[in-house]
C-alpha cells in the first residue's frame, strides 16, 4: 500500500492544458462565460488566477477540476460540489483527476464539496523542492466525499485542513516525500493520515472513526504528531512502522484491536504523553512522558 501510494503522489502532473481566466463576478472573463445562477461559472480544467465564488455544481468526467496557479487566491465553492469520476493513475503513478490543484503560495478552498477526485486537493510544487515561495493551501469549511486521497501534499508543498468532513474515501491527508499537511478540528470516518518518505503529517482536535478495520495514522519514514484527537475503532490506531519520528499526546485511543504499533529504527523517535488508551487491546509498550497543560 505505501509503495503504491509513493508512486501515486510523487510524480507531479505536467502538460495540464487549461485557459488561464480571472474569475471574479462581474469582469470580463466571468462575463464571457455568463450563466445563470445554479450553472457553474467555470469549466473543468481551467487556471484560476483570482478569486472565484461558484454558481453552481461542477461534474469533471475526466482531467483536474481547477488549477490555480496565483498566489493567494481564494476560491469559494459556496456550498457546491466539484465532482469527479476516480480515474485512478497513468502509466507513471499520477493521479489522473484532481479536484482542486494548487500550484502557488497562500490558497484558500472554502465552503463546498470534493467528490470523487483521485486527490481532492493536491498541493504541487512541480517537483522543485527548493520553491520559494512554496504552494501552500487552506481547505475551511469543505466536505470531501469518496477521495482517492482527500487533501494531498508532495515535495516542498503544504495543506491545513479545518472545521472539514471526510468520509467514503482513502486517506483524508497524505504527505509524501517531504510535504506536509495538518487536520485541525475535524472529522475523518475511515483512514486519516499518510506519511511517507519524509513526509509530515499533524492530527490536532480531530476526532477519527473506523468500521474496524485498517489504520487510521500510516507512517514510514517520515514523522507524525498526534494533539488533542481521539482515534476510534480500528485494527491500528497508529501505525509507526519505520516512523522516523512521532510525538502523541493528550489524546484517546478507544477501541482499537492494536492501539499503536511501532517498529523501532535507528534514531526513530516515539514520544506518548497524557494519552488514555480505553478498550480493545493493551495500552502499547511505549516510554509515556508527563502530561502538560493544554495550550490556550
């Protein structure tokens, strides 16, 4: 799975042919494409270089759904849904459909639905990990439904997720070689998070359901940090296979078959602190430090 998963994600997608239109209400390239309220605004596979508020649904039988490529675009899916069809991958392991790719620094997804993308949002710096600025995303507010990977970061790009659902899908976040994404104050039934080959993944007030079976936390080679979460009712709570480094404090484990399971590597590092492990198997055999106080 983790092997399938790094090739999945760390080729970046090339030869995206979109228009490169500035959409916002009221100027000339929304003008251009004039619908009445309920139609979208957009096409699928068009470049976003301004902020953009959706008008209505936007179905993508094949290719990304939007490109943005300024930075600190915002755009609003205003309670609509971008929908997909799973393509799966070509013949080099990308992913064939992408809900929202994100090319540049400071983007802003808020208020709609992902459905059904191979990646809901991928983060993309191109396979330049000294970019500067990097690409770099917010998701507020959304629901991503039946995602191959709901929010996806690559190389030097970065994702934070807040106050979303995930549901019916693969990994809510994944981070792979190099990339980084945080899940705050959410909610994920099934697989949460992926962190491989240098990865780095956060699970901060986020309360993660299972159906019993699979993990909830992938790790290998790469780092986790588990903060104030409750991860309920899986096979594995946490699995720290070859983590290289991960950090789980005041949370609650409950009900999993095998709470966290780690295999210990040279240098790895495995911290547990003010953490409950309540049902299903033994707390795990782990050094457990002293509880701090909440942060405000």
């Amino acid at each position: 799975m983790e092997e399938r998963a790094m090739r999945t994600l760390s080729r970046t997608a090339t030869g995206v042919v979109a228009a490169a239109l500035a959409l916002v209400p009221g100027s000339a390239a929304a003008a251009n494409g004039a619908v009445d309220d309920d139609e979208p605004n957009v096409r699928c596979g068009w470049t976003i270089i301004e902020d953009v508020y959706l008008t209505g649904d936007l179905n993508c039988p094949s290719g990304d759904g939007l490109v943005v490529d300024a930075a600190g675009v915002t755009v609003h899916l205003n309670g609509y849904t971008i929908s997909g069809t799973r393509a799966g991958t070509d013949d080099a392991g990308a992913p064939l459909q992408v809900g929202i790719r994100v090319l540049a620094p400071d983007v802003v997804v808020r208020g709609g639905t992902l459905r059904g993308f191979d990646a809901g949002v991928l983060v993309d710096p191109a396979g330049d990990a000294e970019a500067d600025p990097a690409p770099s995303v917010e998701v507020e507010s959304a629901h991503l439904i039946d995602d191959g990977y709901g929010v996806a970061a690559v190389v030097a790009g970065s994702a934070t997720v807040e106050h979303s659902t995930f549901r019916e899908g693969g990994y809510a976040g994944a981070a792979i070689e190099g990339g980084a994404v945080a899940l705050d104050r959410s909610s994920v039934e099934g697989a949460a998070l992926l962190a491989l080959n240098g990865g780095r993944v956060l699970l901060d007030r986020t309360l993660v359901r299972g159906g019993g079976s699979g993990s909830a936390i992938t790790c290998s080679q790469a780092f986790v940090t588990v903060d104030r979460s409750v991860v309920s009712r899986y096979d594995v709570g946490a699995n720290l296979f070859q983590c290289r480094g991960s950090d789980v404090r005041r949370s609650l484990f409950l009900g999993n078959t095998f709470h966290i399971q780690t295999e210990r590597i040279p240098d790895e590092v495995v911290t547990v602190s003010c953490t409950a492990f309540i049902g299903g198997g033994p707390a795990p055999d782990l050094p457990h430090g002293d509880c701090e106080p909440p942060e405000e």
